[in-house]
C-alpha cells in the first residue's frame, strides 16, 4: 500500500534499492546531497548534481528535465552518511521559468526496483521559491525512513547550499546552472582551498549552537564514481569527530516560546567526504567534538522483518560511548515525535479547510438547494472530512506506538545524569570520574501524546542560567496555585535541580553558594544545608548578598584576566577551579542597584569561565526595574515549578508542556546522593 506523505510525516522504508521518481510539468534540475547524523554537508563532494551524477549509493539525472528518476542504494551509502536529501530546482538562465509557483505542484515517488510505490509525496504551497528540498531518506535505529519535507528557497541553489552548511554554495550553484545551461556533464571543480580554510578554530560556544571542536586538516580527494546498481563502492567510515547541544530553537532560547534545547551543530566541512579518506589530527576534547561520529554498535534485537519497524534498541544512535549514543537517540525521538505531530496537524488541517470548501460550495450552488441535494453533499463532505482524519490518526498511532516502544527500552537504561530520580539506577549512585554530556531538567510533552515523555537534556557544562519562574500561579490544567506554595514548589525545583547538577560531577569539580535574604527558602534548602555540600551557609541579609556576590565577580574577572593574558595557570594560590552555581531565592529582595549590577554581570560573563546563575524569582517583583532587566530575563533559560507550555522546539516551533524532574513524594534519594557527594569532596580535599 501506497503511504501518501504530508509535509513532515515519514514513512519506514524496507528495500534497499530504490527509484526516485520526479515529475515536475516544466524541466528542474533535479539532486541531492548527503549529510551527517547532524545534517551537515561537509563539502562538495557530499553533492550529486547533472555535472557530477554520481556518488556512491546514488546517482542522479544530468540534465533538466521535466521527469527524473534518481537512483539510490541505501546499502552502498558510507556509513558517515546519515540523511540523503533530494533537490529540485529551477534552472537559471535558460528561458524557463523563475519560481515554482508558477508551476503545477511537483511530485515525488519513492518505488521499488520493479516500480512499486512505496510513498509520494506532492509539494504544495510553493510560491516565489526556484530550490526546494523535496524529500530525504534518514537513518533512524538502524534503518532507514522517507520523511516529506518541502521546504523552499527563493534564493535557490545557493540559498538551499548555505542552509545546509557549504561554505562553497554560491560557487557550487554557478556551476551547476552553468553545466546544465550548456549540457555538460562533467564534475563540478570544487574551490580552490585556503590553508586559512583547512584548519577552523572552535569559536566561543553559544546557547544558540554548541561550537568548538577542531578540524581535520588536509583537504580530501572527490567519491570514486560507483553506479547505485552496480558493485557496491567502498563506504568511508565516520571520520573521527566532534558533536554538539543545547537548542536554541534552531534559533536561541530566550525569546518566548524559548527552547529547551540548542540543535546540534554541525561538524566542520573540511573531514573527508564519503568515499575518500583524509589524514590530520582531530581533537577529541569531549563534548564538543565536530567531526562525524562513529557508526552505531551492532543492535542486540532480532532485525526486523520486511515492513515491520526495526525493534527499538537503548543506545542505537552513533557516540563514542553510551553515554553520547543515548544523548543522541533521545535528540532522535524528540525529532520524530515533534515532525510526526507537525504531520497529524497538518493532515487536520487539510481536512478541515478542504470540508469547509466543499461546504461552502454546497451552499452557494441554488440547484443543490432543491431536494436532498444539499444535504447529501454535506454528508459527503463530513464524510471525506472523517475519512483524512481516520487516516492521519492511524498514521500518528503508529508513529507514537514506535516511539513509545522506543522510550520503554531507551529510559531504563538512561545514566543517572539522563534519568528521572525515580529511576532505580539512582539507588546504585556513585560519584562520577567524568562530567556527563548533559544532564535531565524535565520532560517535554504534546497535548496528542501526554503519555509519551522526551527527556528534556541540556547539555553540561551550562551555557546559560536557569530561571525557575515562581510567578506563574495558573497551571495547564486550569487549578489555581496560590503565590506562598509556587514559590515553596520553585524553591524544591531549584534545589532538585543543584542537587543533580551536584552529582553528575566528579569530586570537587561542582561549588554551589545560595543567597536567601529573607531566609524564606530554609526548608527547602535543607537536603543542600544538611548534606554539608554547599560552599558556606545561605547568605542572609542585604551584607550576605554583597559579600557572595564580590567573591564571585571578582572570580570571573580573574579568570578573565588570566585567559586573555594566556596565563590560565597564573591564578592566586588556592583558587577554586571548579564550576560555580550561585542561587538566589527571592530576587530582588535584599538587593540594591550595585548588586543588580553585578548579578546581570554574572548572568552575561559567567558561563563562559565557570559560574552559572539559577534564579528563583517572580519577574513581576521585580517590575520596578523596567526594562532595565529585560536582558537578565532573556539570558536565562525560563523553567516552571508546575506543568507549563512556554518552551518550542527547534524544527516546527510545537508548544512542549515542560514538567520538572522533582523527587517523589517521601522519598530519601536526595539526601543519599548529597550525602555521598559530600563524602566524595571531603575524601578528595
């Protein structure tokens, strides 16, 4: 049976060799480039193109034309290969037309070698764009998917090139508009590279992306040519690499609706590409590595039969250890789960625009007025309206019931860093010799699916503050939250929160300070207070609040002093290295403008050399400010102590209802791990 794809929705894929059909009414320039578990392109050779057709596990057609069919061996990709996207443009400069909307909408057909259809796929909505990337073909738990994608360009070619990362685009879509206005079909030289380019300095990580990472030097030699029907051509292995997190949503968190998470980012374009091999070094410094990372063990599940779903397997995605490949299959279902939504809706949408039509021209026809005409059309189109509906909610149930096997197989193997605290392997906790790639704040959720929980992971060290909003007094599900219990609830968030953050870090290598003015957060501070693993006592009082926050600035300024002298080793005799968590409970009480100075200083400097602010704090109070803390607010990631839709994320901007991860009523865990925290750092001091 034929799956017909709406933008966003994927469907599994059980052959190997497979036909591309396109059919476009007027001659496009059809391709497809190759990309990365990140969905980076690392160069030229990663794109086949009419003047370079060819690629190991593809081949593409050589001319414009107004029907393609692009060959594709999913079997013969290199295993560097994680998503194959295909490419429909307009071809310039030679009389045709100069933006699809002028066009009949494009369709696409994935087939079976003896022409059986698998998916299609018609592109609609299209108006002022000439490129649009059509469909992709994706590795997911080891096996591959079609997912309908649709998004234009009407900057073309060299707009959808710089999207996908080449830094070559502009050159890249001269040449191939060249080679098909002159009907050539030969490579595409890629540009001259600089020594200035070969090797790339990992810039200051961003919440908007995780940087860094170094690149491979050396620049790499273009795939052999290999036919997809013909002997498999030699795949290259991952490269080793670097990888990435925290969303901004594609973008930056901060502005609302802020996103939990940072997408990855991708690995630098001067690795090898597939096929070919390259020399250099690589810097492995962990987590910010930026190349590709290896392929995934082999699973322990049976393989699936032909057309079934592959059986779901904990820590089946590419990582250097369990750690990252769990890190990176959460990133995958929260992926899946937010594009198979934007599918359903999608499909709901179509289906109530598309009744209401049919109503309308029901109505306004008088001869469907006589009789039961009119009637009966209504009923028809109820009818057409119930029937797409059905059919997106069978194709959303499978969906969700993939993804929920996945999450039963993924969440109890999480590390404690990743799981919930009631989670049993927080009863086997020992403090840790290595800091985790991130660490669990909540779960996300959709209004559709409120039974399937994604791990909302950031990643470590912290590139911004946390905000834990004690001003919301309204939760989802209509009940009325009075002012004193939110805040006593933001408070126990907080400390959950540091208490965590606490013992996912090795032995001194996590300081925590808490300023309290008004000593209200006494009662939920006291697992930190009790434990012995906080710096020094809760600071009290307008004195408590300056001494703590002069010790703290004067931190980062020596830090900041010593890097950009290049004497990091040059710091005062007992300085503490570790990474600093300060808690301020109750802002802005107990505090003055230098202090709000200061703290907007630490908010904005501090991540980048070790101190991270969590504020607990309703910004009304703080409304006398104006506008004056309007960047404070926004340089914080916004968590709530009760169920609240406020976070995005990065591919279609879906409402996530966030949850805290608090600790289950009556339970001890907490104390326990504090308790082995504390007797960790006084072993190691």
């Amino acid at each position: 049976m034929t799956a017909e794809l709406v933008r966003g929705q994927n469907h599994p894929l059980s052959q190997a060799r497979l036909e591309i059909r396109v059919s476009a009414g007027k001659p496009v320039v059809a391709g497809a480039t190759l990309s990365d578990e990140h969905g980076k392109v690392h160069g030229v050779e990663w794109v086949a193109h009419p003047g370079a057709p060819t690629l190991p596990g593809l081949e593409v057609s050589r001319q414009a034309a107004a029907d393609h069919r692009l060959a594709v061996d999913l079997g013969a990709m290199p295993e560097a290969v994680h998503r194959i996207s295909v490419l429909l443009a307009l071809p310039t400069g030679v009389g045709g037309p100069v933006r699809f909307g002028g066009l009949a909408a494009p369709s696409l057909a994935v087939t079976g070698l003896d022409g059986s259809e698998v998916a299609n796929y018609t592109i609609t909505g299209l108006e002022a764009e000439s490129a649009v990337v059509a469909l992709e073909l994706y590795r997911r738990q080891g096996a591959w998917k079609v997912r309908a994608v649709g998004q234009g360009y009407a900057g073309g070619l060299a707009d959808l090139f710089a999207d996908q990362g080449l830094s070559e685009a502009h050159q890249l879509a001269v040449g191939i508009n060249d080679a098909v206005a002159q009907g050539l079909a030969r490579s595409v030289q890629a540009p001259r590279t600089t020594d200035g380019d070969r090797t790339r300095h990992a810039a200051t990580p961003t919440l908007g992306a995780d940087q860094g990472g170094a690149a491979a030097q050396g620049a790499a030699s273009p795939p052999p040519p290999a036919s997809p029907y013909g002997t498999q051509a030699p795949g290259a292995s991952g490269q080793p690499p670097a990888s990435p997190y925290d969303p901004p949503a594609s973008g930056t968190p901060g502005q609302p609706p802020a996103s939990p998470y940072d997408p990855p980012a991708a690995p630098d374009p001067s690795i090898s590409q597939p096929g070919s091999s390259s020399g250099g070094s690589v810097n492995y410094s962990h987590p910010r590595r930026q190349t590709t990372a290896p392929p995934p063990p082999p699973p322990t599940a049976p393989p699936a039969q032909p057309g079934q779903p592959a059986q779901p397997v904990a820590g089946d995605a590419t990582g250097w250890s369990m750690d990252e490949r769990l890190y990176n299959q959460v990133w995958g279902m929260f992926e899946d789960l937010a594009r198979t939504m934007a599918a359903y809706r999608s499909a709901v949408d179509f289906a109530d625009s598309r009744m209401e039509k049919e109503l309308d021209q029901a109505l306004s026809d008088p001869r469907s007025r006589i009789g039961g005409q009119s009637e009966a059309a209504r009923e028809a189109a109820r009818a057409k309206h119930t029937q797409l509906v059905d059919q997106a909610r069978t194709a959303l149930d499978r969906d969700l019931a993939q993804l929920a096997a996945e999450a039963d197989v993924v969440e109890p193997a999480l590390p404690a860093a990743y799981a919930r605290w009631d989670n049993p392997v927080w009863h086997g906790y020992r403090v840790p010799m290595e800091i985790p790639m991130a660490v669990r704040l909540g779960d996300l959720h959709l209004p559709e699916a409120p039974q399937l929980r994604i791990p909302m992971l950031v990643r470590l060290p912290l590139e911004r503050g946390l905000w834990i909003d004690s001003g919301r007094a309204d939760s989802l599900d209509g009940s009325f939250t009075d002012s004193a219990e939110l805040k006593r609830l933001a408070m126990e968030s907080a400390v959950a929160h540091a208490a965590r953050l606490l013992a996912v870090y090795p032995a001194g290598e996590f300081t925590v300070h808490v300023i309290d003015p008004a000593g209200s957060g006494g009662q939920a501070l006291v697992p930190l207070v009790q434990s012995g693993v906080l710096a020094g006592p809760p600071a009290l009082g307008a004195a408590g609040v300056a001494g703590v926050l002069a010790r703290l600035t004067q931190r980062v300024d020596l830090v900041q002093m010593a890097v950009r002298g290049g004497a990091p080793d040059a710091l005062p005799p007992g300085f503490d290295p570790s990474e600093q968590l300060l808690i301020v409970n109750d802002f802005p009480h107990g505090f003055d403008d230098r202090a709000v100075t200061q703290l907007r200083y630490l908010a904005d400097e501090g991540p980048a050399v070790g101190v991270h602010l969590m504020m607990v704090a309703d910004r009304e109070e703080a409304a006398a400010y104006g506008p004056l803390l309007d960047p404070l607010w926004r340089s914080l990631l916004r968590l709530s102590p009760v169920p609240d839709d406020h976070l995005a994320d990065p591919w279609v901007g879906h409402a996530w209802t966030y949850e805290p991860s608090l600790v289950p009523q009556g339970s001890q865990v907490v104390q326990q791990v504090l308790h082995q925290v504390a007797a960790a750092r006084t072993k190691y001091t």
